[in-house]
C-alpha cells in the first residue's frame, strides 16, 4: 500500500479549543492522494491530549511528558510519516476546502518549490502580513518592531513583510501555515531544534534557500489564523525570553560571520534591550 500524499502535524500546548477547530478543519476537507494526521502534545495538562483521543481517534497523538518546544516535536511528527508532503500546522489555524490541492498542485508542477503557504486571515477578515516574509535585517526589524514599517507602503523599513510581493517566491511563509517538501525539509536537517519557539520559521526558510530550495507565496487560497491564539495574545517572561533568544541564535548563525565584533555586539546589545522594553511593557499591561 502506497503512503498517503500529506503529513500533516500540530504541535499543541493548551490549545484544546483551537485545537479543534483546527481538526475539524482537516476533516472537512479531505485531500486526494490523501493525509494522516498527527497531534503532538506538549504536555498541556489541561485535558488536550484526552480531547484528542477522544473526539478525533483517527489523528495520531504522541502525548508526550515535557514540553519539546515547537522544533523539536515538528520533528517528532514528521519522524513518524513517510509522505511525499508535510505540513506543519499550528493548532490556531485551520484550512479550508481548496488550499491543501491547491498547494499540492503548485509543488508538483514546479519541482523547486521546496516550501509554500496560503494567505492567512484573522478571524475578522483582516489580512495577516507576517503569511509571507522576507528574511529580517537589522534595519526591517527595527521598521517592524517599532511600528513604523507597517505602516509604510515600501521600502527598507517595511522589507520584513514582503509588501512587493502579490503572488510568487519569497524568502519565508508564516511558521502556521509550512506545506514542505519532504526531500527538502529532511535534506536540510528539519527544524534547528535549539529554537524552542519561535524564530525557527524562519531559519528553515534561510536553510532551505542555501540549498538552493525556493519558497513560493499563494494568495489564490487561504487558511485563517488565530494570531497569538496558543498564547491568548500576549507572551509572558518565558516566551520573550524564547522569542529574544531565537532572534539572537537566528543572528548568530547566518548574519554574525559578515560583520566584525563591534556590529555584532551593537545587534545583541539591541535584541537586549529590545527583551527588557517588552517585558517592562507587558507588566504594565499586567498591572493595568
């Protein structure tokens, strides 16, 4: 008997509600060539793992006993199919009925595309920018965190998100929503498992351009995400920790080599301080 087509994994942490939404999703909309499914739970603790064998017994659950972290359990689950395609979907996502074939269908035509992603909608129709991306700068990640570049139709500033480009190759698709190429995803190794959340989107993408892998951005379909849905919209300490520190890895691995001691020590002293503003601020919100 032939593998199916597709892989789909989630990676869940108390995300039981989204978490159905986006099973459903999966089981309303079948794909031909067909798909398994596999929930990797990080050890929520709030009754997830239990709604997942309960209500959805035909989606794979490895319940595990700590939390992997993102990269590591995609991993775990793509270990485990042996697919042509995989798709790492977030639990505050969920497909609709043409995105899947549709996406399926690019890749088969054109052998290069080594990753792609669908427009992402919020639930209020608003269109989510970060669904195609460029790979961040110093100076696009200053446009993007301070504001300034979402608000600019062009330019330097407004680089992070792509806004030049409607349909077609860009550098990284939001880590919600990576239809990936099997031979590709494994050739560069899968996910940097020293990621533990967040960031590690992107270093697939940067990995995956090296070896020479494109990755194609297609608007004709959609999926909805639920932003920040897995996180009820705001990150505590422990995830801007995780978040500043990917930002840091992400630097040092693929930019630091370019730049002499002075540039680099200006950059980590910035993502530095970057963390201590988002923290004083979330406390404030806290307090407030």
């Amino acid at each position: 008997m032939s593998p199916p087509l597709l892989d789909v994994v989630i990676v869940s942490f108390r995300s039981k509600e989204l978490l159905g939404r986006c099973l459903q999703s999966l089981r309303d909309n079948s794909l031909p060539g067909g798909m398994t499914v596999t929930v990797v739970d990080n050890a929520s603790g709030d009754g997830t793992a239990e709604m997942v064998a309960e209500v959805y017994p035909w989606a794979r659950l490895l319940a595990q006993s700590e939390n992997l972290g993102f990269g590591a359990a995609t991993n775990l689950g793509f270990a485990v199919g042996s697919a042509r395609y995989v798709l790492a979907l977030n639990p505050d996502a969920a497909i609709e009925a043409d995105t899947l074939p549709a996406l399926i269908e690019l890749m088969e035509a054109d052998p290069s595309i080594g990753c792609c992603g669908p427009a992402l909608y919020r639930e209020d129709g608003s269109f989510d920018h970060a669904a195609r991306r460029s790979f961040p700068t110093p100076l696009s990640a200053l446009g993007h965190f301070s504001g300034i570049g979402r608000r600019l139709p062009g330019g330097r500033l407004a680089d992070y998100r792509a806004p030049d480009v409607g349909r077609g190759t860009v550098d990284a698709v939001n880590g919600a929503f990576m239809l990936l190429r099997r031979e590709a995803f494994e050739g560069v190794g899968g996910f940097d498992q020293g990621y533990w959340m967040y960031m590690e989107d992107l270093d697939l993408s940067y990995r995956l351009a090296e070896a020479g892998w494109s990755t194609f951005y297609e608007p004709s379909v959609q999926a909805i995400h639920t932003k920040g849905g897995t996180t009820d919209g705001h990150r505590d300490v422990w995830l801007q920790i995780a978040f500043h520190r990917g930002m840091g890895r992400f630097y040092r691995k693929h930019y630091s080599g370019s730049h002499n001691a002075v540039a680099n020590a200006m950059i980590y002293l910035g993502i530095g301080l970057k963390l201590v503003a988002s923290i004083v601020a979330g406390a404030i919100r806290g307090a407030r």
